[in-house]
C-alpha cells in the first residue's frame, strides 16, 4: 500500500477533492477489477470512456478515482483528482507505485514496423551470453532470464509495464529490451518509464487502420525519440528515410546504422546463404546463422546497442555470431529436397524482404511458393498490396487466411485479389482454409524448391470470430511433410 500523495508524485493536476494522505492498495483503469481501497483511473478510450464506469469502480471498492473530468455528482467518502490526461497520469502513478524500477534499469525500447521483435529477441540473448541478468518484452514472449511470462499485447498496458518492470528488477536485471509498439506509444503506455535508449528499426505501411494514415503513424513512432532525456541515446537506421525524420527532435544523442548509406556504425553483406549471413561490420569479416540482408540491419542495430550500452566490440561479435533468430522468423525446415520458410511477415514490407531474400539465395534455380493471408479487422489497404507483391514475385501465389477474426475469410481474399492484374491472377490459387493452402503448396512444389508460409511466424493459434483454435504454422508444415515419407 501507497499513501495518494506518493503516487501523485510529478503528475500534471488541475484539481482534488478529499483526502490525500489515504492508503491505496492498487492501481486500475478497469472498474471490473477494482479491488477495495484502491485507485480507479477514467481513460478516454477509443470504443468506451473510462468516466461512464467511476459510479461502478466506486461500487466496488475504489477509494480514490483519477479523470479528467469531475462527475457532476461526487461522493463524501471518495477523494477525486482531476488531471489533464488520464492516460499519461495513469502510467506516471503507476510507476511510482511500483517504486520507479525503469530508473534502476538499463531499459532500451524498440520501435519500427519490421524487426522489433528480432531486434529485442537477440539482444534478450546476446545480453544473456555476455553474463548479465536480462528481463524481455515482446510479441512474442515477456521473459526474465530464461523465465518465460506470457505476453497477450506487443507492449503491456501502463500497470502491467511498471510491475512486469519492479519484477524483473527484484530478479536481479540490469538490463531490459523492450519493444515499443505505435498503438502503446500513442496510448501512453510507456508514461513514467525511463529509458536509456531507443532504436528505430524501419517504418512501412501497417496498422492504418488504427492511426488512420501514414503521417499518423510516423508521429507515433517518432513520438518515442521526441519523449527521450538528453541522457538516452537515439539509435536511427540511416538507410530508412525516415530514419533522420525519427530522430530530428530528440534531445538524446543521435546514433545512426546502416548499410547503403554513411552511418556511426556500417556493414556490408559478403554472403547470403540458406546456412547464414557472412557481413563486413565494423570492419571485421564475421559469419552469423542469421539468414537475409534484413537480418543484417537487426544484427548491425544489435551491435550498435551493445557497444552504445558500453560493451567491448570483440566480445558482442562473437556472441552475436552464435545466436540464432527469434522464434517464427525465417524458421526453414527442410525435407524431401524442399525447403519451406515460416515467417512472420505480415506487412507488404516484411513480405517483400523475405522473397527477396528467397530469390537471392535461390539465385533461379528452383520455383518459390508463397502461402500468404491478411488479417481480419484489421488495415485493409495493404491487403491488395501483399497480394501484388506475393503474386510477382513468386511461381505461384496460394491466398489464405490469416486470422480472420470478425471478417469474413472470403471477403478478405477477395480484397487481396482486388487490382491484380490478368496474368497475376493466373499465378494465384485462394483456398480460405489455412491448413489445406499449405498442404497444396507442399504437395505441389518440386525437389528443389522453395515454400514461404508468411503472416503468422510465433503464433500458434488462429482467431476466429473471438475465439483463438489452436494452429502453428510450422507444426503443420512437419505433419504434411511427414505424409511424404507415406508415398
């Protein structure tokens, strides 16, 4: 328990009402969870306002409620603070709820469209193998050490942040990688965190369907650099163009990597091969069992974080060089002379880099299918994109579902198949069931060959109308490649 005065510490207030020396025994912006004696937060939301609830948080224990706007109606036993935004106030309390443990971290966000996960994931590891005690948070997992923790959003909600943080800090972290997504960054979910660093990994077309255009979802991720202290570091990829746009407000320290351009730290790919990447990077020639030029840019941001956080740059090579990529990323099982890829690709950028990398290791010698599907309720506008890109650069195109949700599944491939020309179409085969796209992928490609199954990488369910059914892209790939040992 926290007295009120101790949680509203560095909060913007406009007013309160009652007693602030009042003993708060937690944190929450769902009045369902409200607990007795504690504090309920009214965040404006997109689908509901958090103030329709304050009657029914004061109903069930709330002492304490944080809005914006004061209920015309007040109660006599309920101190009220009004604040200028719940959003930010809610994740700034929480913070010093949970005693400020980003301020005894070495904590580094990750923003980008592509390569967010691959980025903290390897980092998570290279930090691990450099005898450190590391906390995660990603898409793919939450991880203390080698402890793994669920993980139900890309970046947790304020609450769940600063307590995921006090316990990965009462384990003994030094260090935390996290991911920053746009949707956490504009809802403020990172409020109250403080962070030694910040990468900018790309940024392409996605979650428009959220932020409403591209301007929009620029200013999210910049929103990142543009919060950071003149004591963090601003780590941008040169060779994005908008990677100078992320950093040009920023009171942290600039950093830039690339490999096209002139950047603080450089790498050039000497070899791409089914086995792995050889790069020239920081002048020194190095082998990684990482595969594609894409996975160059997240090992040349890894290395440029180490040695930013003030590790030696002999020993971060050589542990990079062991690693392997986070789970669902260009993951290849092979049989049967075939290859197939699981990726999580599921923006026309991602999906792009993944068959380029196919092509430059297949150099034409073999046919390349793709699997590929987009997701229900979600940025229709890069569906027909995805198929474009799907359909040109591959011997044919199997259009499939992802996770539909609430949409109909054919509709979706009836987007996807929409500004396809005559000739793309011809390379093109929709089959909505999921399971069924993939077995004829496999069953139809050659000794040789290649098979992207693209959109769902990690996931190991897919979502339809609210219900998650079990479903792991590569566990089906072995099952169907099994059947071949049957003829």
């Amino acid at each position: 328990m926290r007295k009120l005065k101790d949680i509203l510490y560095k909060v913007a207030l406009r007013a309160t009402q009652g007693d602030m020396e009042l003993g708060v025994t937690g944190i929450y912006f769902d009045s369902r969870q409200v607990r007795q004696d504690g504090l309920f937060v009214a965040v404006p939301g997109t689908q509901v306002d958090g103030h329709a609830f304050i009657p029914k948080a004061i109903d069930q224990g709330a002492r304490v409620i944080v809005c914006e706007v004061l209920p015309e109606e007040t109660r006599v036993h309920v101190t009220y603070v009004q604040v200028a935004s719940a959003a930010v106030a809610l994740g700034e309390m929480a913070a010093n709820f949970y005693g400020n443990p980003s301020e005894k971290l070495k904590l580094v966000g990750i923003t980008g469209t592509n390569g967010k996960t691959s980025t903290a994931t390897l980092l998570h590891r290279l930090f691990i193998a450099l005898g450190y005690q590391v906390g995660l948070i990603s898409t793919v997992e939450n991880k203390i050490n080698e402890e793994v923790l669920p993980a139900t959003h890309t970046t947790p909600d304020a609450v769940q942040l600063q307590a995921l943080l006090q316990r990965m800090l009462q384990a003994g972290c030094t260090h935390v990688f996290m991911e920053a997504s746009s949707h956490a960054i504009v809802q403020e979910r990172m409020a109250g965190t403080r962070v030694t660093g910040a990468v900018f990994t790309n940024i392409s077309h996605d979650h428009l369907d959220y932020h409403g255009d591209f301007n929009s979802y620029i200013k999210a991720k910049k929103k990142l650099f543009d919060g950071l202290p003149k004591t963090a570091f601003a780590l941008t990829n040169a060779d994005d163009k908008r990677g100078a746009v992320m950093v040009q407000n920023t009171a942290a320290q600039i950093h830039t990597y690339g490999i096209k351009t002139d950047a603080d730290f450089k790498a050039k790919v000497l070899s791409n091969t089914l086995e792995g990447l050889e790069l020239s990077i920081q002048q020194h020639a190095v082998w990684f069992g990482l595969i594609g030029r894409f996975n160059a840019y997240n090992l040349l941001a890894v290395l440029a974080t180490a040695l930013l956080l003030g590790e030696e740059e002999e020993e971060v090579l050589l542990q990079l060089s062991r690693l392997k990529s986070a789970t669902g990323r260009f993951e290849t099982v092979q049989a049967h002379g075939l290859t197939v890829v699981i990726d999580y690709a599921h923006t026309p950028d991602a999906l792009e880099n993944v068959l380029a990398t196919l092509e430059e290791i297949n150099d034409g010698r073999a046919h390349i299918y793709t699997v590929v599907g987009c997701g229900g309720n979600r940025d229709k506008t890069k569906r027909p994109l995805m198929a474009k890109i799907a359909a040109a650069k591959s011997t044919k195109a199997y259009f499939t579902s992802d996770n539909p949700r609430d949409e109909d599944p054919e509709q979706i491939l009836a987007d996807m198949q929409e500004g396809l020309s005559p000739v793309e179409l011809r390379k093109v085969l929709s089959i909505a069931d999921r399971r069924s796209a993939i077995k004829a992928a496999i069953l139809g490609a050659e000794e040789g060959d290649m098979i992207l199954v693209a959109g769902k990488g990690h996931e190991t369910y897919q979502e339809i109308k609210g219900v998650k059914h079990p479903f792991d892209d590569k566990e089906e790939v072995k099952k169907i490649l099994a059947l071949l040992n049957q003829k």
